[in-house]
C-alpha cells in the first residue's frame, strides 16, 4: 500500500504542471498569429535581434497595447452594454 501511496504522489507532482499550463480559452488560429507578429514588427519588433531579445518584444508589446487602448477608447459607443456609474437596486422598496 506505501509504493501504491507513493505512485500516486509521484504522478500527481508530475501531472500539476501540465494542469497548470492548461488555456481557458479558444487557441488562436495560424492567422492570428501570423497578424500579432506582424503587428508586432510594426511596432518595432525584430525577430532576428537576439541580442536584445527580451527588451525588444517586451517594448513592441507594449507599444502594440498601447495603440489598442486608444484604439478601444476612440471606438464608437453603441448604445448597448458599457460601464454604469453609480448603483441600481431591484425588487426593495425606495426609502421616501
């Protein structure tokens, strides 16, 4: 029962990893990342910059994050969901 005890703690240590690098959400098509690379590389990204690497990317994704936020801010309101300020409540009585 020990070695029965201990395999299974061994195949749970093993398996956390790979539970943990699991994605929540629809993998991104060919395409897509073909288009983020470039979007990329427009924002100063070279690829073939080793010697720079991290600063490199780490820059041009931020400079690509940055136009997004604008991009997001400047987009048309649509009259359909959004932010709310200030609260609402429903089914109390009002307090007059």
């Amino acid at each position: 029962m020990k070695s029965f005890t201990r395999m299974v703690l061994i195949a749970a240590l093993f398996a956390a990893p790979v539970v943990s690098f699991a994605q929540s959400s629809q993998p991104e098509s060919r395409a897509q990342v073909r288009a983020d690379l470039v979007q990329l590389e427009k924002a100063g990204y070279d690829p073939h910059d080793w010697i720079h690497y991290p600063e490199n990317i780490q820059a041009a994704e931020a400079k690509v994050a940055a136009q997004n936020a604008i991009a997001q801010a400047q987009a048309p309101v649509s009259g359909y969901g959004g932010a709310v300020d200030g609260t609402s409540r429903s089914g109390a009585a009002s307090g007059m």
